[in-house]
C-alpha cells in the first residue's frame, strides 16, 4: 500500500545511512495511520505541500509535524497519521552521525521533533526536491557532501561513541555495557555523557532500541514462527522479559501488533 523506496549515497555511508521517499496512495478514502516503533535513529523529514502529518503519543494530544523538521529520538512508539497523497523524503543517519553533522549536541525534545530552521537553513534543503525520487536523492547527495567537506574532522570523543554505536549494530543490540567499555577503554559514566550528547540516549537504552528492533524484523520474516523461537534468535531467552519490552515500546502485545498494518516500519527496520 505505502510506496518506499530508498537510495545509499555511496560517498557519505560514513555519516549517512540512506535517503527515503514515502507516499501514501491518493485513492485512500481516509488517512493512513501506522504506530511508528522507535529504532534509535536521526532523521531529517521533509513533508511535500500541500500535506504534513500528525503524530500522538499514547499520552499526548495529536501533534502536527513541521514541513521540515529533525526526527529525533523516541522512547516509545507513536501513532503517525498521514493523509492520501502525503509525500516525504527523508535523511536518515545512524545513531551518532547527526551530531557530527551539526556540530552540536543532538536536540531532545520530548516529541522528537524540532524544526529543522531553528538548526540549519531549510531552503537549501527544500531546493533539491523534485517530482523524481531518484533526483532529489542525487541532489541530496551533492548538498550533504559540500555541507560535509566544510566539517571538522570530529573531535576524540566521537571516535569513542563510534566505537560503541558499530559494536551495537553489529551484535544487533545483544551486547552489554561492560563490553562496550571493555572496547572503548572509558568509564561508565563517561561514555553515557558522550552518547546523551551524541546519540540523545545512554549506550544500554540504544542497545535494548536496536535489539527490539532486531526482534521485530526477525519475526516478520518468520511469520511462522513462535515468539519463543523470535525471542531466542534474537537475545530474548526470557519470554515474559520479550513481552515487557514488546510492551514497553508499543503499548500493545506482539500479538496485536503483528496483526496490524505496519508497512513503513517493515522497511526501517530492516535499514
């Protein structure tokens, strides 16, 4: 239903992960709603006019999204309603890479969004989009890279949550803190300082994000599969502790969530 469609600019995978085009089908009769999963990214998100979204936490009223804005971190998912004919592009980074990008601590409101002009110039942004996907992600590409090339190159204390983010990712969040210290050769309470400033989250509550995460892709690929084996692939050898943390993320059961429509989070999952 949701049309995606997603592009790795091959001369930035190093800050950026990729760029996205999301529409929604205009024959809708009614908007679309999708409760977005947390996964422990940055992103910036640019809603095409005349359409913007709404997003609502389980305890907040409906929030309207900016036409530009940064998507920052969430602890928990929200509902995300989208109207027949909304377009979007985005700019997702890994878990650390914005800060590098904007030369400042990440922004941490509570909603996760902050409007990208109170940051940086949106119009320089606005400008590379097109009717074409694969034209505006190209034109993206030029304009991150000639941002990127006026950069510093980033301080020591990036190498550390560096170090820490690819050992996150490459153990798909099944790692402990401990360990992340052991290869980093700082404190504790060092490195949380460096990831809250960094990241926007402590090294223990990325690592449960993308662990979470990990489970979820598992299980939509294995549909046939039980909780209890998605729980034991992916690190989750308790399955009452499975559904605490299902819970804790979606204020639903795996049960009610598999059985709803989750075609944007079935893409950012795996990406």
């Amino acid at each position: 239903m949701i049309r995606i469609e997603t592009y790795i600019a091959q001369h930035l995978t190093h800050l950026v992960k990729n760029c996205w085009y999301l529409e929604v089908p205009a024959h809708l009769s009614q908007p679309y709603y999708e409760d977005i999963l947390p996964d422990g990214h940055h992103e910036i998100i640019f809603h095409l006019p005349p359409y913007t979204g709404k997003r609502k936490f389980s305890d907040t009223e409906w929030i309207e999204e900016p036409a530009a804005f940064i998507a920052g971190q969430t602890l928990t998912s929200y509902t995300l309603e989208l109207m027949p004919g909304a377009r979007l592009y985005g700019i997702r980074f890994y878990p650390h890479t914005l800060a590098a990008f904007l030369k400042m601590p990440v922004p941490d409101p509570l909603s996760g969004i902050t409007p990208l002009s109170d940051i940086l110039p949106a119009g320089n942004f606005m400008d590379c989009i097109t009717d074409h996907p694969q034209t505006t992600f190209r034109h993206f590409e030029r304009l991150l890279t000639g941002m990127i090339a006026g950069l510093q190159p980033p301080s020591g204390t990036y190498d550390y949550v560096h170090a820490a983010v690819r050992e996150i990712m490459l153990h798909k969040g099944n790692i402990s803190v401990d360990q992340l210290l052991h290869r980093t050769g700082v404190s504790a309470k060092y490195l949380d300082s460096l990831f809250k400033k960094q990241v926007g989250l402590t090294p223990k509550a990325v690592s449960n994000i993308i662990r979470f995460n990990h489970f979820v892709s598992w299980q939509k690929a294995h549909p046939e599969e039980n909780y209890t084996a998605g729980g034991y692939e992916t690190g989750y050898y308790d399955q009452s502790h499975l559904i605490r943390t299902f819970r804790q993320y979606t204020q639903q059961s795996p049960k009610a969530y598999f059985n709803s429509e989750t075609w944007i989070n079935n893409v950012f999952v795996n990406i």
